[in-house]
C-alpha cells in the first residue's frame, strides 16, 4: 500500500509538472504576440524560443517565429521554421503555402509540388496556391516537352493574374513564355506591371 500509494504521488506530481511548463509555455508565446504588437521583434523571438524550450510543438509560437523571419528577409530560417511546423502539424496551410513559394523562388519543383500538392487539398480556392501549383505545371510541361500541358499553364496563368495583379508566380510564367517566344515588347510590359506591384523586386 505504502508503495502504491508513493507511485501514486510522484505520479501526480509529474503532470502537475508537465501542466507547469504548458501554462509557462502559453505565457511565453502571449508574451512575444504582445511584444510583436508593440513591434519589439527582438524580444518577441526571445519568449518564442522560451516556448520551444518549454513545448517544441506549440503551433502558435512555430508560426508566428517563421513569419518574424520570413518578414526578415531571413529565408533560410523562416524555411527552416515552416517545415518543423509543417513536420508536427502537416495540415498547416500556411505553412504548407509558404514552403511551396519558397521553393518555387528556389527553382526547387520538388519540394513545391511535395508542399503545394497537401495546399491544394487544404484549400484549393486559394489563388496564391493555385499559382504555385500552376507554376510546378508548367515546369513538368516544359521538362517533358508537353506543349498542351505547357499552354493550359499559360492560359491559367494569365485567367490568375487577370484575377490577382499581386501574384507573381502566375506573372512569372507569362514572362517565361513571352522570352521563350523572344517578344521582348510583351515581356517588357509584363515586367512593368509587376514593378507596379512589387517595385523593390
């Protein structure tokens, strides 16, 4: 009885330990949201690794610790951060839609159809997805010398971009074709138009 009743107890003291450092984890990451609303992004990674030591698999922390550095410009480690997220959480979408635009920046296709093929499951409304997985199909086009395949993706990519002026991997493949095609003037106003969008690019 009296062994029982010890196991009983150091048992009890465990997951009041394991409640422990959940709480203290939640309180890290409503720590660094506050911080990143007050724009302290330093101090703001600093509770999001105070979760990770206390709870590797806080989806919150995760997400919002991989955004930080993508909006960095620290690609690298937001990469990194995205496919830990999407490894313990595989129906993240965002995490999924970024990983897939990353790699599609990389000229990674592998990846980004690994990525964006769960996306358009989780969400194929998704203009932003639907780009990415048009821009992998055209890739696959070009690569198997499918000129169907590679027209409909240019078709697509025009109807997207007519749809979202913002998405640059549609744009993307239109600029392709038109340089493949060697008409310069058209390629040229394709590049205006996405200099509209994003003129720092």
């Amino acid at each position: 009885r009296i062994g029982l009743a010890f196991v009983m107890v150091v048992g009890l003291g465990l997951v009041s330990a394991c409640d422990t450092a959940e709480e203290r984890a939640e309180e890290h990451y409503q720590a660094g949201m506050a911080l990143l609303e007050e724009g302290d992004v330093d101090r703001a990674l600093v509770e999001f690794r105070n979760v990770f030591e206390l709870n590797g698999q806080h989806e919150g922390a995760r997400l919002a610790y991989a955004r930080v550095q993508l909006e960095r410009g620290q690609n690298a480690a937001a990469y990194g951060q995205y496919l830990r997220l999407v490894e313990q959480y595989p129906d993240n979408l965002e995490g999924r839609r970024a990983l897939a635009e990353m790699a599609v920046a990389a000229r990674n296709w592998e990846e980004a159809e690994r990525h964006v093929s769960r996306a358009v499951v989780l969400d194929p409304n998704d203009t932003l997805i639907q780009s990415i997985d048009n821009s992998v199909r055209y890739f696959h086009a070009l690569r198997d010398e499918d000129k169907p395949a590679q027209e409909a993706a240019i078709v697509k990519a025009q109807a997207l971009v007519e749809q979202d002026k913002s998405l640059m991997t549609a744009r993307q493949v239109m600029l392709d074709d038109l340089l493949r095609k060697q008409d310069w003037y058209a390629a040229l106003a394709v590049i205006d138009e996405g200099l509209e969008q994003e003129p720092d690019n």
